[in-house]
C-alpha cells in the first residue's frame, strides 16, 4: 500500500481513487473537476436540475439553472468524465422551496442555501456517491479542510470574501468526513487561471448571485406563487404600541430594514420586530436595534461540548464578522449566545455559526439557528 496520502487525504494513489464532484456547471465546481482530473483521479461528475426555470429564472445570475446543467455537459465532455445529471424537483420543493416559503410567513429571514446544503446536496448526493462506490465527494465550496486519522475538519477559506463556511454549519460528522473541499485555500483569481489553463468554457463565467429559484431577488414572487393569500395588509407599530401606518404583508419585511417602511417621522425608522401572529411589523430608531443575547434552537455540533468552555467567535449572518461571545449549552439541543458588544439587525431564522481560531485558521465548530 502506498504509505503517503494523497491530495484529499487519502492512503490511495489517485488512480486507485474514485471522487464525485458537485458539477453547478459553474467556473468553481468545474475547476475542481479538472483539478481531479490532471491529479490521476477517476471522477463523475454529478449535476442536480433542482428546480423547472421560467423565464424570468434563465435571465438571472442564478446557479443551477438549465444553461449550467449544459455548461456541467460541456465541462464533463471537455474533460472525458463521466456525468450524471440527477433530477431533484421534487426533492428541492419539499427540503428547500417550502421552507423558505413558510419561514418568511413566520416573520424570520430564512437561508435556503443552507437548507439546499442539508438536504439535497450534501443529503442525498452524498448517498448517491457512497452507492456509486466512491471514496469522496468533491465540492468547489470556499472552505478549508484538514483530514487527519480519517477525521475532517472545516475551517473558513483563505479569501474571507468567498469563505462560505457559514452556509455548511449544518453538515454532519459523516458527511464532512466525505466531503473536500480543494478551493479553501484558493483566492478566486486562482481558480480562474487554472480554468484558463484547463481550457474551460466557464473560465469567464460570472458567479451566481441569487438565490436560484428566485428571479432576480424577487423572493415576494415567489411567494405569491405558492401562498398567494399571504399578502395581508397589517399594522405598524411604534415602540409605544400606536399604529402608525399599514404594511401589505410582513413577508416584504426584514429585521432591520430601513427602506420600504412609507412612514415619515422625524427620526429614520428600522424595523425592529415581525410579529407574525399578530400580523404585525414594530419599527423605531436605529439605536433599539442592538442585541447582546441570541436564543438558538436545532444546534449542530462538528466538536464535543467541551470545546465550548471558552470565548469563541460567531457569526450571526453571511456578510457579517466574526463577533467575540460565549456559548451557553442548554437542554433540547438549545442555546443563548452572549455578544460581548451589541450587534444590530439579528434576524430569527438566520444562522449562527460558531468558530475558534487556532494555528490552522478559523475551525468551524458548528451552529444553529436564530430564534429570538
């Protein structure tokens, strides 16, 4: 047996190493693909159609849509993989669409990236690979990963500004055991060079930027589409309980919106609360904003409890920094974070995902998600 690990970390040599690699048919996964290629790997590469685009979808920068399902093709053929193409609809509807339709009728701002992640990604793709008989599953995610005695471990990507860290807190031990992520350590610069000098159709692509079954970011549209009796007209509040004014439906809301709200006052209003039972928005100044005590539920623990007993970092929505707080583990698979400072804008049904830092970078401890 070969005595040296390979690069995902395996006691294979590459040609002895079947991979299957997540092909969006964008310039990430592909490169990944290639990169696996050169290496000796035998790869698949699989694609999941995950939802049926309109047009309104085929015009916007969205992942997944039926041009990169044949950019995936054309990428797979450039390279003499073999490609699979998975159709997941219905999958998708139920693990991903329906959530995110039924989170924003509860007040809360959801992530369907994550949820996508959870379920039909890292789910069901990582079973298909383990029947397909593969050693690994092969992403272009931009986050580290260190495997050591067949144990991984996820850290945030070298580029900050593509780390995608926070949209995976919900994977489990099994899944980050099989998965790698070979762009962690990459800047996005990098990764197109070596899709240039691949030679791939996608080496110029532009990224996605929406999320993929929303046009354009008109996450109200879809909406309408699947609940159209959800756009009640409500009131809004101040702090002291007086309405003074009406919206048209809490799901246009988020917490900590400014723009939107159509009511003068002599200071900027900021929504401060969505209370769904009520049908109700709460506004007022931007210094009620502030929290320092978040309530979590449904946690995701990557490490033992004990890693908790010290001051870790979290992040408590995709753009934000890393925050200094302390975790209190509670029963019921709950927590209460306390920030050492006030954060402003935290939203139920976002995440918040927890980090320490040590000599290989920012370690991803897990999460869970915003409830109060």
């Amino acid at each position: 047996m070969n005595n040296e690990l390979n690069s995902i970390g395996l006691n294979k040599k590459p040609s002895d190493t079947t991979v299957v690699v997540a092909m969006s048919g964008g310039v990430d996964s592909s490169t990944v693909a290639g990169m696996m290629k050169k290496e000796g790997f035998k790869v698949i590469g699989i694609t999941l159609k995950l939802y049926d685009d309109g047009k309104a979808v085929a015009k916007s920068k969205q992942c997944c849509s039926g041009q990169d399902i044949m950019d995936a093709k054309r990428v797979a053929h450039k390279l003499n993989i073999e490609h699979k193409i998975l159709y997941y609809q219905d999958k998708f509807k139920q693990g991903v669409i329906n959530n995110f339709v039924e989170s924003y009728l509860k007040g809360e701002t959801p992530i369907p990236c994550v949820q996508c992640n959870q379920t039909v990604k890292f789910k069901d793709l990582f079973e298909v690979s383990k029947d397909l008989k593969a050693d690994a599953l092969i992403t272009g995610h931009y986050v580290k990963s260190f495997t050591k005695n067949s144990i991984t471990n996820m850290y945030r990507a070298i580029d900050e500004n593509r780390d995608q860290s926070y949209f995976l807190f919900n994977t489990s031990r099994e899944q980050l055991n099989y998965l790698r992520f070979p762009l962690g350590g990459m800047f996005k610069n990098e990764t197109r060079s070596i899709a240039k000098r691949l030679d791939l159709n996608v080496a110029d692509k532009p990224d996605s930027q929406d999320i993929c079954f929303v046009p354009n970011g008109d996450y109200a549209s879809v909406i309408r589409k699947f609940k159209p009796d959800s756009f009640k007209k409500g009131n809004i509040k101040n702090l002291n309980g007086e309405v003074i004014g009406v919206h048209d439906g809490i799901i246009n809301f988020t917490i900590g919106q400014r723009k939107g709200i159509k009511i003068s006052d002599k200071q900027a209003l900021y929504v401060l609360e969505i209370n769904s039972n009520r049908n109700e928005i709460i506004v007022g100044p931007k210094e009620n904003l502030g929290k320092k005590n978040i309530y979590l539920n449904k946690l995701n623990l990557l490490v033992d409890k004990k890693d908790f007993d010290k001051k870790i970092l979290v992040k408590v929505r995709s753009t934000g920094k890393l925050l200094d707080a302390k975790i209190n583990l509670k029963e019921n698979n709950s927590a209460e974070v306390n920030l050492d400072k006030l954060e402003d804008g935290i939203s139920p049904g976002q995440a918040c995902v927890f980090y320490s830092h040590d000599k290989l970078g920012y370690k991803v401890l897990g999460g869970g998600w915003i409830n109060g």
